[in-house]
C-alpha cells in the first residue's frame, strides 16, 4: 500500500458496502451482510482468500485454541477435524466457508488510498486499476497485515541468512547451524520447537517479561477453562487460578530466564491486548537445555556476532526475527478526521482509538472488523454487529 494520490483508470458504483481484506475478518462480514440480505463487493489484494495463512506461516502451524473458539459465524468446523485444526485445515475450511456463503472475493486488488468525498457522501477505494465508489466500507485487513522488522544495530551488515517469520518454512535447512529467534511469542517459541527438533541448535531472544501457559490444564484447554471460570469468578481470581495451575504444569518459568509480569495473563490481555504464549513443547526444550534464553540485543558485532544487553557476545549462523505483525491501514486510509477526536484509526498503531467493544464502528458509513486484539472471536462478533448495523440502512 502506497501513495494516497493515485488517478485510478475506471469509476464503479457500489450499492452495498465494499470490504477491504478477504481473510478471516472479511470473510465473516461478507457472511454476515449475506445473511442479512446484504450483499457485498470484497476486494482482495493477492490472488486467493487467507493469503496470510496460505503465504506466510509455518508448515507446523495450528490454531492455538481450539476449534469451537475458531469458528465464523453461521459455520462450525467438520466434526472429524482434530481439536487444533491444521494449516492446511483451517485454509480449506476458510474456502468452504466462502462457498456455503457464495462469497466471491476480486482478486489482486491492491488497495492504495481510501477516502471520504463529503461531497458525494461517499467513500472512495482506488487500486492502481480501479475506484470503488460506496455508502459503506468495511476495512478487514485487520492486526496483522504487514511484517514488522525491529531497528538492530549493525543488522545489515550479518553475514547469515535474516528472514522474517512470516517467510520460515520449517527448520530443515538450518540443521546443524546455531539460530538466533528474535521474539518469544507463540511464533518465536514454536519456531524454536522446530527447528530444535530439526537438528538445529536455537536460542531465543526474550526482552520482555511474559506469560508463559500450558496449551491445557486439568483435562481442558487453558483458553475454553479461562473462560468458563471468567463467567462466575473475577478476571484476577481466574488469574491467581491459572498461575497456580500453570505453575504444577511447568514449573516456575523464571527459573528459565522468563519472567512474569506483575499483572495477570488474562488482566494483561483484557486491558492491553497482550496475548499469553500457549506453550506446546517448548519449555520442555529449554529445560533440557536444548532451546538457549537470551536477553535483548545489544548490537550485531561484525558478520557473524551478536552481543546482548547483558555484555555477551555470540556467533550464530542465521537470524530469524519473529517479531510479528501490525496494521497497515494509516498507509492508505485518510479519514479526514483529528487523531482521538474524529478519526476512528489511530495513526499510530493502525488500531481503533475506541478498544473493544467499541471499536467496529466509525463515522460516515466507516467499519473495522479484526482489530479486537481477540482473535477470530472479536472478529466474528464484530462481524454480526455490523452487519445488523447496515442491515437497518440496506
């Protein structure tokens, strides 16, 4: 996403809202405008639907929750999917879900500028080809639309391979060679678990205190436990509960060079959106001694060197940064509005300004789906909302 003052070639008129991301996010709101009797135009800039989860993870990838806490609206998982669908399962439930819903997305639409034409009272989305003129738009590219890459130090003078996660496959080139993963969240730890089990030698940078979870305590999953006790007990109850439990399950993780922070896992994700790693492996390595914990870094030293904040330097042969993803949306939407008054993005992190609940509805015909910090469960309860919202404008 690029300029916002590019002249496209063509003008269409749409009568129902146009929908920008045909993830999971838009693929829910378009099911949710259908089954409203709305119909949709989503536009989508590379050529297939779920192109992040198509292009850009792991081959080891699951759903880190279990399916029930996964599903679209108006469409459960197969009964003989396992409890933590595949990849390649969650993808091919993706395109089921485009077509029980006849949702037919237009493919390599980039789009590059969004605006609103108050004179018009209109929304204007151009790609390079195209401009979609309508009442409504909904922006679905969601939390996760462009890699993040941190600024370090000497970074690009490494004479190894850098690759971002997004671009990691599985660990069997890097068998034998010593790997520094920067980032320990879930990417960063299950990428350490790979290319352990690879026969590479991982260590993991961690700079920040964390949570660290079992995927299941007590017979159930950690997330589906959480939310039943939420239901009866207050958040930091649940949270001392959850700490108790995890600490049987996997020790006490500072031990290991990981420590907690002093708010709560579920606190922490209610009030700041910070998601607890769900541990399927990987502490279990670094127990052993086989996964090394490293501090932040400091600098690169030279080609092949790196040294932490703790004054330690080290070679490593190669460098996989797993430091996530962020929105991309102040790159090519222009509300026209003040950042915290009219405005409903922020320019700063692509988020809301409002947090959820709050968050999916804007000014002028102006929606987000996918920015709830809440995974595939804040996405599909924005999704009905919105769709019940244009509903009674339809």
């Amino acid at each position: 996403l690029s300029s916002k003052g590019v002249h496209s070639k063509r003008c269409v008129w749409v009568p129902s809202p146009v929908i920008i991301g045909a993830g999971p996010s838009g693929l829910a709101a378009a099911a949710c405008l259908r089954r409203n009797g709305v119909p949709s135009v989503l536009l989508e800039r590379s050529s297939g639907i779920a192109s992040l989860w198509r292009e850009k993870t792991y081959d080891r990838l699951k759903l880190h929750l279990p399916k029930q806490f996964c599903e679209l609206p108006y469409m459960g998982f197969p009964a003989e999917f396992p409890d933590y669908p595949t990849r390649s399962q969650f993808v091919g439930y993706l395109e089921s879900y485009a077509e029980r819903f006849e949702i037919r997305p237009i493919f390599n639409q980039r789009v590059i500028a969004a605006e609103y034409d108050a004179n018009l009272e209109l929304w204007k989305v151009r790609t390079p080809e195209t401009e979609y003129l309508s009442r409504w738009m909904v922006v679905a590219t969601g939390e996760n639309a462009e890699e993040f890459t941190p600024k370090i130090e000497g970074l690009e003078k490494f004479s190894g391979s850098v690759v971002h996660s997004s671009a990691y496959r599985n660990g069997e080139n890097y068998r034998g060679r010593k790997v520094l993963v920067v980032g320990c969240g879930n990417s960063g730890m299950e990428v350490c678990l790979d290319l352990c089990n690879h026969g590479a030698v991982p260590s993991l940078v961690v700079r920040d205190r964390l949570h660290v979870l079992p995927r299941e305590m007590l017979g159930f999953s950690t997330f589906g436990l959480s939310m039943w006790l939420m239901r009866w007990l207050p958040v930091r109850l649940v949270d001392r509960l959850v700490l108790t439990l995890s600490w049987l399950s996997i020790g006490d993780t500072s031990r290991l060079g990981l420590d907690r922070p002093q708010i709560g896992p579920l606190e922490l994700k209610t009030r700041f959106g910070k998601t607890p790693v769900l541990d399927v492996g990987t502490m279990d390595k670094i127990r052993a001694g086989q996964i090394e914990v490293r501090p932040g870094i400091r600098r690169i030293v030279g080609e092949e060197w790196v040294e932490f904040e703790d004054g330690r330097e080290e070679y490593f042969d190669d460098v996989v940064l797993a430091t996530g993803y962020r929105s991309n949306v102040p790159s090519w939407l222009n509300e026209g509005g003040e950042e915290g008054g009219d405005a409903m993005f922020s320019t700063k992190d692509g988020l809301p300004n409002n947090p959820f609940p709050n968050g999916w509805k804007g000014d002028r015909g102006l929606y987000a789906v996918g920015f709830t910090r809440r995974g595939l469960l804040g996405a599909s309860t924005d999704a009905r909302k919105i769709a019940d919202d244009i509903r009674r404008l339809w």
